[in-house]
C-alpha cells in the first residue's frame, strides 16, 4: 500500500519496496495520542514518549528529514518548478 498526499503523489510506502527508510506506521507512532505523555518510570521522567522517540528512534530531525528524502529549508522533492514555486 502507497500513502499519498492530497495531490495523489506517493511520498511513504508501507512495503520494503520504497526508497524511505520508514513505513507510514513507524511514523504515525510519532502522532498517537498515547505517546504524548511523559516517561514516568525512565531516566528522563519529564521528557514527551514521541520526543524520545523523534531524538532516538528516528536519530533526530536532521536524520528523519533525511530518512523522508525531503530538505528541511525547501521541504520534499519535487520539480524544479515545484521548488521555484515554494
């Protein structure tokens, strides 16, 4: 299964047949309401469950901006018109 944007564009693949390095799942768990609590019983008991997952599960936002093959200045790929345009 392909997850596409508005514009029907694929950006995240579910299988292991995509050029990303995450599925549409592994990054929802960043969104789930469960995960936005605090770690109670962990050496950071202040620190957000989806912080801790974006800092080290994902290795951070440069490295999940990498992983999507977007850039953080100009966003995903797209054509050279796309990026003339934003």
């Amino acid at each position: 299964m392909t997850v596409t944007n508005d514009f029907g564009e694929s950006f995240i693949a579910e299988g292991g047949d995509s050029k990303y390095q995450y599925t549409a799942n592994q990054l929802s768990d960043i969104v789930i309401l469960d995960n936005h609590h605090k770690e109670e019983n962990s050496k950071f008991p202040d620190r957000v469950i989806s912080s801790r997952m974006i800092v080290e599960d994902f290795k951070g936002i440069p490295a999940l901006a990498r992983a999507l093959n977007t850039d953080l200045k100009t966003g995903i790929e797209g054509t050279a018109m796309d990026r003339v345009e934003r």
